[in-house]
C-alpha cells in the first residue's frame, strides 16, 4: 500500500521528545486585569504518541494547545518540538491544525480542499501537484471512507463527512505533528461515536504524533496514550494518565470493563483535580 509522504522539512534530531514542554505559564489581559490561563505546565510527548489534553472549558487546554502550534506566546516557560520553537516548527509546515469547525473553502471540491495541504506547503511553486501528493489524496480520502464524494462540494455533505474531510487535509499535509481542538464538538453523539473511529483507524495506520483537546472522557480514553488531566484555571497538569487498553481499538471496546475504568479513572482524576468541586 502507498504510504503518506512526509513533505515539510524534518523536525531537527535534537531530542526523542516531540514536545517538550517546562514549566510554561500564560497571563492574559482583559478589560485591563491580568487572567492566569496556564500555571508551571510540564508535559513531554514521544513521537508517534497520541496524548489528549482533557478537562471542562476554561481549564487552558486549547490555550496550551495554541501555544504548541505558535498561535499564542507563553508569558514564560519553554515549548520544544524537537529542538525547534513552535513558530520555526510552523514555518516549517511541520504541523497540522484540525479546528473544531471542518474551515473547508465552500467553492472547493472535498478533493481539492485536501490538495489545499500541498499548495499551502509549496507557497509560491504554481507547478502541478506531484504524483505522491495526488496518491497521497487517494489513499486518505480511500481511509475516510469519502472517495465516492471526492468531488463534492462541502455544502453537499453531512457535517459528519465535512469533518472527516477535515481530518483528511491534515493528515495530506504530511506534518508530522497533528494538533486537534476539539474536532468533534459540534457533531451529535453518532455522528460522533463514527468519526472517531475513521481517525483511529487512519491513525493507526501513518501513527502521526496527535495533540488532542476534549472535555469528553469517553472520547479520551478511546483514543488515547496517554490523557493529561488539567485543573481549573490556572490551568496545570494535575496527573497523567496511562491508557494501557489493546490497539486497534474499535468500536466494541467501549463494551469493556477495562474502558470503563479507565473513563471512570479519568473523571475521578478530574475530581480531584478540581478540589472535589463537580465541573
């Protein structure tokens, strides 16, 4: 089977750390008065892991996700992704963005959207798309179960399908750092339950390093290796939570003792965390 080209420039080999995260904090201002986002966060990712930021709205974790991806600057502390600072990880086109809105361009076929990757990856170059990226398209598009709508426009799909056309476009982009922020929020619960295994089942297969955001601890135990749970404003890390369940996972798994204690281990953490105050 052809596999995912990685096209962006490699991430310097200074480290086995992905992501190296020290005692970052984040203040910011508003109406004039000083918010303490994040405080002393420490977090170290491996490469090929899928780690999940999880915790109710407010805790800082999409916040801390944004700092990973270079949108937002840390009031002090350090962000490593191997050896590089998160905006010369970004120039680099070494990380992939999948928001909570699918963001496809309206005027675009599904296919063309996901081709969008490679245009954003050669800037100015006007020449045609080599033969790996379309290959690349094929092969992603084939996983999300989306080729038969390759040429349909975005409004002509589900918002289900508009999402994992979404995940499409950022696994094309050959980065090897994936950064999701709570991909599947807006999505009722089936719809849900069914992208969430589409990614599983692409993630398992290219094992791209993941960056995850949910308030979901269903969904963090499903596909996790590894949840941080975080504490309420001032956002830290309160504990790090093995998830030792079998991969592949699919959807049976859930059916598990084994998962649900892993869920209910989750939201205990969480409730600790949070000084026994129910989120």
């Amino acid at each position: 089977m052809h596999e995912l080209s990685e096209r962006p420039a490699p991430l310097a080999e200074t480290s086995d750390d992905v992501i190296a995260i020290r005692h970052v904090e984040k203040t910011f201002q508003q109406a004039g008065n000083p918010v303490h986002a994040l405080s002393d966060v420490e977090l170290t990712i491996e490469r090929g892991e899928f780690v999940t930021l999880f915790g109710p709205s407010g805790c800082g974790k999409s916040t801390l996700l944004r700092i990973i991806a270079g949108l937002e600057t840390q009031t002090s502390g350090s962000v490593s992704l191997f050896g590089q600072t998160p905006a010369e990880a970004s120039r680099r086109k070494n990380i992939s963005w999948v928001p909570q809105s699918s963001a496809l361009l309206p005027w675009l076929s599904i296919r063309d959207n996901a081709l969008l990757s490679d245009v954003v990856n050669r800037g100015a170059d006007r020449a045609p798309h080599p033969e790996r990226v379309h290959q690349d398209v094929d092969l992603v598009l084939e996983e999300m179960r989306l080729t038969d709508f390759a040429a349909a426009l975005p409004s002509q799909l589900s918002g289900g399908m508009r999402q994992r056309a979404a995940i499409a476009r950022g696994f094309v982009q050959g980065a090897p750092l994936m950064l999701m922020d709570e991909p599947f929020a807006a999505l009722d619960e089936l719809t849900r339950d069914s992208v969430r295994l589409h990614l599983l089942d692409v993630w398992e297969r290219h094992r791209k390093t993941v960056v995850f955001v949910t308030h979901s601890a269903e969904e963090a135990a499903l596909l996790s290796d590894r949840v941080a749970v975080m504490t309420p404003r001032p956002g830290r890390i309160a504990a790090m939570i093995d998830i030792d369940l079998p991969r592949p996972r699919t959807a049976d798994l859930a059916e598990t003792p084994e998962f649900h204690a892993k869920m209910n281990e989750i939201k205990r953490t969480l409730r600790e965390g949070w000084k026994g105050d129910e989120p």
